[in-house]
C-alpha cells in the first residue's frame, strides 16, 4: 500500500494542508465580514453569492477535517484503513468544484461587461463547466476504485480537470488585462487606475492559476500520494479569496480616484455597471464593481483671463493733421468666464490707468 510506504507524502502532506486550509479559511471569515459591512447596498445576487461561497467553503474544511480524524485518529493503528478512500476525502472534491464554477462566472460576466465579447465569455464558461463536471467523474470513479492506490486509473479525468480550471483562470486575467489596456487614455492620472486594476485581475487569476496547474501535474506524476490534494485544498480557499478581494477592493479604487478628483481628467470616465446601467465611480449607489467605460465629458473648469492692452498712437503721423496732436493711450480690459463652454462671455471694461503705470497681464483659473 502506497500509503504505509511514505506517511509523509500521504497523511503528513495533507495534514499540512488542512493546517494551511485553516489559515486561509480564516483569512476568508475576515474579508466575508469586512464585505457585509462595507457594502451594506450591494445587490442582494451578490450577497447572496458570497455567504454561498462561504457556506461551500466552511462545509469543504469540515469534509477534510472529518477525513483527517478519521485516518489518525479514529482508526489510529488500523494501517489496513490507510489505503481506503473515505466518503468525507471523496466528496470534498465536489465542494472545491462548486466553489471553483461560481467564482470563474463571476469572473467571466465581468469579462463579457468590459469586453461585450460572446465568444471569449462563452470559452471561459465551457472550461469552467468542464472543470466542474470531471469533478463529478472523479468522485463517482473515486467511489468505484475504493482504494488510493487504483487513483492512476482516474488520472486523465483529474489532470483534465485542472487543467480547464488553469486554463479557465488564465483565459480570464488575460482578456481582463487586454481589455482595460484598449482603455488607457492621455491622462496619467487616469492610466494609474487601469494599471491597478490590471494588477488586481493578474493576482487573482494567476495564483489560482498557478495552484491548479501543480495538482494537474502532481498528480499525473504521483497519483498514489496526496502531494496533489495538498494544493487542491488550498485551491477552492485561493477562488474564494479571489472574488473577496475583488469586491473589497473597490473603496480602495474609489478613494484612489478621489484623492485625484482636482485633476484635468478626474477619471469621469470611469463607471461601473449596476442592473443594466452606468452607474458613477463616486455614486453611493456603487454595488457589484464591474468595471465599464463610459464616453468621456468634459468637466466644468472655470478660467479667468485679464489683459491689458497698450495703444499708442504715431505722433509723427497726427503731427501734419492737427497742431498740438499727443500721445494717446487707450486702455481695454477684457475677461470672460469659461465653465464648460466655447463662448466668451464679457465683462464689465477697466477704467484707464495712468500712463505710467506699467502694463501687465494675468492669468487666473480655478
């Protein structure tokens, strides 16, 4: 039995692993809570979707927890039970799957709402599903082989799996990537904040990305340890952190953005979409976050110009027309008010100033 050969490549592998599920388990509690107090005025889809995700992740912790004490402890110098594949190790597979579909649909709606492309959204979904149903293969065929050491048998199912899901979430940081990329404008300010979040979609996709494509091949390498069911627990905990941060992260974006408001281009271009409408980068009524980009209007600035302007006549030229001619000096002021309009606007005129007095010219915006 592979499992009475190394203890450290088996249980002691996912020992760790559930030590790790934990932390990160609890990593999620936090950013769950910090969630329902924070957007208090999200779309009730939306909530609904993170205490699912929270619900799927509590329950696959208790599975692994369940199946750990069973090895260990309840059947604690029964070596015989080593090699069986438990109910609690065999389901827990469906949990991950579970979580793994909703977050990558998430995702992928928020791709179609930046990109309004059917085919890349309609890739995404098809890997993801595929992900999700050879989940369900493995743990039909899982209760079938009864032992870990048939587990070869199942490795075309496993490493196909994951490696939709890697796939899947590569498919989704590049096309977010690409798409706010079209999206820079001229302003630096305004590139700043496609950048951050072209940051945010990288680290989300790429760490579970990462994470899914080692359980494909540790497996297809190792099939008869639990090397791979290490990663694999920690995965499902890295997709539900994932669509946390992504949701948590947009006051930081918000405040970011306010902090630049005073700029030319003030990131007016910037919207969200909620329920099928535009809703603005500063709007309380800011909800699920997804990131679209609106027409850009020009914001009110207000400029006022003062000129003065100095006319001196040719004394030479009035000197032959009429005896006693001088120096004449007129004086013009004129000003207007600019605040989102191509016309001028004049204001009262200058009285004359002294001629000398020296010239002087201002320029004043607000």
């Amino acid at each position: 039995m592979a499992a009475l050969k190394n203890l450290g490549t088996t249980f002691g592998a996912i020992f760790i692993a559930l030590v790790a599920s934990a932390v990160f388990y609890g990593v999620t509690v936090t950013q769950t809570f910090l969630y329902y107090r924070k957007y208090p005025n999200d779309s009730w889809i939306i909530k609904i979707t993170v205490l699912v995700l929270w619900l799927l992740d509590t329950s696959h912790l208790i599975l692994c927890t369940v199946a750990v004490y069973w090895y260990l402890v309840t059947n604690f110098g029964q070596y015989e039970t080593l090699d069986n594949c438990t109910w609690s190790m065999n389901i827990q597979a469906d949990f991950n799957g579970l979580i793994a579909i909703i977050v990558q649909f998430y995702f992928a709606r928020r791709v179609y709402l930046l990109s309004e492309n059917w085919i890349i959204t309609g890739i995404i979904m098809i890997l993801s599903i595929a992900h999700f149903s050879l989940g369900i293969v493995f743990t039909v065929g899982a209760f079938s082989v009864l032992h870990f050491s048939r587990y070869p048998r199942l490795t075309w199912v496993t490493s196909t799996g994951l490696g939709c899901a890697a796939a899947a979430d590569i498919l989704i940081a590049v096309a977010m990537c690409h798409y706010l990329a079209k999206r820079r404008t001229g302003y630096k300010r305004t590139n700043s904040i496609i950048m951050t979040l072209m940051i945010f979609s990288i680290n989300t996709g790429l760490l579970t990305s990462i994470i899914a494509t080692v359980c494909a091949i540790t497996f297809a390498i190792m099939p008869t340890n639990f090397v791979w069911q290490s990663f694999f627990w920690v995965l499902g905990k890295c997709y539900v952190n994932s669509l946390l941060a992504t949701l948590n992260s947009r006051e930081y974006i918000c405040e970011k953005a306010r902090r630049q408001q005073n700029s030319f281009a003030e990131l007016s271009n910037l919207e969200f979409q909620h329920d099928g409408r535009s809703v603005s980068l500063h709007s309380t009524a800011l909800r699920d976050g997804d990131l679209i980009f609106s027409k850009w209007e020009p914001m009110p600035l207000s400029i006022a110009v003062e000129t003065v302007i100095t006319q001196i006549t040719d004394e030479a030229s009035h000197r032959h027309q009429r005896d006693g001619s001088r120096h004449t000096r007129h004086n013009y002021k004129s000003s207007f008010a600019y605040a989102g309009s191509s016309s001028p606007l004049p204001v009262s005129s200058a009285p004359p100033i002294p001629q000398n007095e020296s010239i002087s010219s201002q320029f004043e915006s607000a």
